[in-house]
C-alpha cells in the first residue's frame, strides 16, 4: 500500500511538471499493442485524477493496430513498436516528429506456478527445454505478435520448427501464459512483462542473451487529434523518471538502457 501511494505522488508530481498546458479536460482514445499497456494502467488513475483527463484504451497486437488504422479507427496517442509509429507517420496517421521511444522489453519464459522449472541458462539448455516440453504456447506469429514473430525465426535457427510446430498452442495476441493456467501448455514464451501479468504462474527469466530480442515501444499523437497538448502531457508522463521505477517492477526498461 505504501509503494502504491509512493507512486502516485511521484505521477502526479511529474503531471503538475509535463502539463501545465492543459487547461480543459479531455478525453482521449488511446491505441495500445500489449507490452506496454501495463505501464499505462498503472499511471491512469493519477494522470485522470490530476489532470481531469479521462482515457479510454484500445488494445491490439502491432499488426492489429496496423489494421485498424487503416480501416478508420480514432485515436489521440498510440504507443507500438517504432516500426509501426514510423508506418503511420508516413502514412499520414500520426504527427511527424511525435514519436518517442518509451520502453524496451525482453522475451522470457514461464512456467505453470508450482511446477519445476526448465533450465535456461543457455542456447543449448533453452532449447533442450523446449524439447523435452509436452507443449508451448506463444503468440500466433499470422496475428502480427512481435514477439511471435520473432520466435518463429528463432526456432527455425535453432533447428527446432518443425518439432515445436507439433507441440505449439498459439494465441491470437493477448496472454499466452494462461495457457498454463488452464493446462494447455507447459512452457509460455512472450515478453517478460506479459508474462508477468498472469496469475498462478512463475516467470523463469528471461532469455539466454545470445538469443534475447528486445522489442521497444514507442509512443505517437494522431495526426487529426484536437487534444494535442493532453496527448503530449500522456507521453512525457510515460517518459518521465516517475515511470522508471514502475517499468523495472513491470519487467520492462527504459527504451534508452
């Protein structure tokens, strides 16, 4: 309780800093693909209370958000993979020069809680893991996932696609670990803070370095807002040293680490 009040005061510090600008309440639309959407909800209800503000959040995968930008959808701020910010941008989606790196997250491994835990301190161990696994679950790498994504490129250089194939339990985005939960998979592979979010499961670690993909995330304020200053207010908030602390708890770094 007193590490929640701790940082509620230090966001609302940071607010009373980012923000002066904004003198009405506005209600923004914000797109979000997984990873970094933690991070938001935790900082929501001191950003609402300060500044008045009320936030509405949409989640997607990145390839998902892609989608949905092109068939129309609103939005005021996005916060995706660079890849995606820089294809809106050049698509007329969101504001040139809006974009800033905010987070940087690693893939791991989970187990169901109160199961032993594989050995993964190496390539070699990760992958006799993997093997010796009844089945993984992971992001289906078709619903645009980046972490599904890569791990299909990494089982290919690992050798190991066709023998994880027949074991896979793929989800269409969201979280792959409650798949454990409910006794589908044994092994989870996603990001670290995804990983983190499911109940009754334990986060083994992350990957071995020389197979470790980090994936950054980056935030963007839509080309067509009329909320541009509560927008940007979001963003800093998501950059400052107030979030730093957070995102470490979070399993996620910040982008310049």
């Amino acid at each position: 309780m007193k590490n929640c009040l701790k940082w509620m005061a230090m966001i609302c510090l940071a607010l009373l800093i980012v923000q002066p600008d904004v003198a009405r309440a506005a209600e923004l639309r914000v797109l979000t693909t997984g990873a970094i959407k933690p991070i938001l909800e935790a900082m929501l209800p001191a950003y609402e209370q300060q500044s008045g503000n009320s936030v509405t959040v949409f989640k997607d995968t990145a390839g998902g958000v892609l989608k949905r930008v092109a068939a129309g959808e609103n939005f005021d701020v996005i916060l995706a993979p660079p890849s995606v910010i820089t294809a809106l941008i050049g698509r007329g989606k969101v504001l040139p020069g809006s974009k800033i790196d905010l987070i940087k997250v690693g893939v791991g491994v989970a187990v169901k809680a109160g199961t032993p835990e594989p050995d993964i301190s190496s390539v070699a161990a990760f992958k006799q893991a993997l093997l010796a696994a009844h089945h993984v679950t992971y992001i289906d790498p078709a619903s645009g996932g980046s972490s599904g994504i890569y791990l299909a490129k990494l089982f290919q250089k690992l050798g190991i696609a066709a023998d994880i194939k027949s074991k896979s339990v793929l989800s269409e985005g969201g979280l792959s670990a409650t798949n454990l939960v409910s006794g589908q998979a044994d092994i989870a592979i996603q990001q670290i803070s995804e990983l983190m979010l499911v109940k009754g499961v334990t986060v083994v670690g992350p990957l071995p370095a020389a197979i470790q993909n980090y994936t950054v995330y980056s935030g963007g304020i839509g080309a067509h807002t009329q909320k541009k200053a509560a927008a940007n207010a979001l963003l800093k908030l998501l950059a400052s040293p107030a979030a730093v602390k957070l995102l470490q708890e979070k399993g996620m770094e910040p982008a310049g680490s």
